[in-house]
C-alpha cells in the first residue's frame, strides 16, 4: 500500500514537473529586463550579493553583431536593440541567471568594444512585462552560443525521466 502511495506521488510529481515546464516553454525565450541593471549602472542590494562566475566565456565572443549596427552618434534604437537580441538572445538562459556575473560580464565587453553612452540599451530596448522577447531572433546551430547549455539541459531531462521509469519499477 505504501508503495503504490510513494509511486502515486512520484508520478504526481512528475507530471507537475513537465506541466511547469510546458508553461514555460509557452512563453518563449526571453531577456529579462535584470538583465538590464548591470548596463545602467544601477546600485542596490545586488553589488552586496557574491555571484557565481559566468559559464559563458563573453571575452571571446564576436561584438561585431552589434557594433556594426549599432553606431553612433544617434545609435538607432530599432538597430540597436535587434543587434543586442541577435547578440544576447543565444545566452538568454545564463544572462536571465541572476546568481552569476553573466549580465554585467557581456554589457562589459559590450561598452568596452563598442564605446557605447552609459545605459543606452536599459533605457533604449523596452518591450513586453517579460522583458526583451527573443522570439523572433532566428536560433544558432548547435555548434554556437549555447550549444553546451542546450545539451546539458537535454542531459539532465532525459537522467529525470529515467529516474522516475526506474522508479515506478523498483
């Protein structure tokens, strides 16, 4: 009887699981607007918090996808800003993470390679109550961005699943 209750439960769980996750798959890929307050220079509660290094390696990553559309000394916001989503957008995921260094690493060497005016992209680049919609941002093959990322996730789905098969037959 208290088997078939725990593997009631798990399957519950589970179900729960994979339901949370649909939701948020729904609403598609974005960049929150936290993602934000490192570009803007913004003060807070947040400088006092220790964060995670980034996974990603920004140092090395190809600027000229904005740099050479978004130019001064107007910096148009429409150019601007989809440059930025073609940039950030394959990195939503760790930018988004707002435990790591992620965000304020990439708007780092974004200032640095472009010599962009302080807060230009917080103040420039608004859309929804998600943030800046990656949606429309055509996806890199899986040999770019955030290939490892994608596959890590994959990884830990597929161990979840047979955990919980593994499970309902022990």
């Amino acid at each position: 009887m208290a088997m078939s209750a725990g593997r009631g439960l798990l399957v519950l769980f589970f179900s729960a699981a994979v339901v949370a996750e649909l939701a948020s798959a729904a609403n598609g890929p974005f960049l929150s607007d936290s993602v934000f307050q490192s570009s803007a220079g913004s003060t807070g509660r947040s400088l006092l918090q220790v964060k995670n290094s980034c996974p990603v390696n920004f140092e090395f990553q190809n600027y000229t996808i904005i740099t050479s559309k978004c130019k001064g000394p107007k910096f148009p916001a429409s150019q601007c800003c989809a440059a930025l989503k073609e940039f950030a957008c394959p990195f939503n995921n760790y930018l988004n993470d707002e435990s790591n260094e992620c965000a304020s690493t990439m708007f780092s060497y974004i200032n640095l390679y472009g010599k962009y005016p302080p807060g230009l992209f917080s103040s420039e680049c608004k859309e929804g109550k998600m943030g800046l919609s990656c949606a429309d941002v055509p996806r890199k093959d899986s040999s770019t961005a955030n290939s490892g990322y994608r596959a890590q996730s994959s990884l830990l789905a597929l161990i979840n699943v047979l955990s919980v098969i593994a499970a309902l037959f022990y």
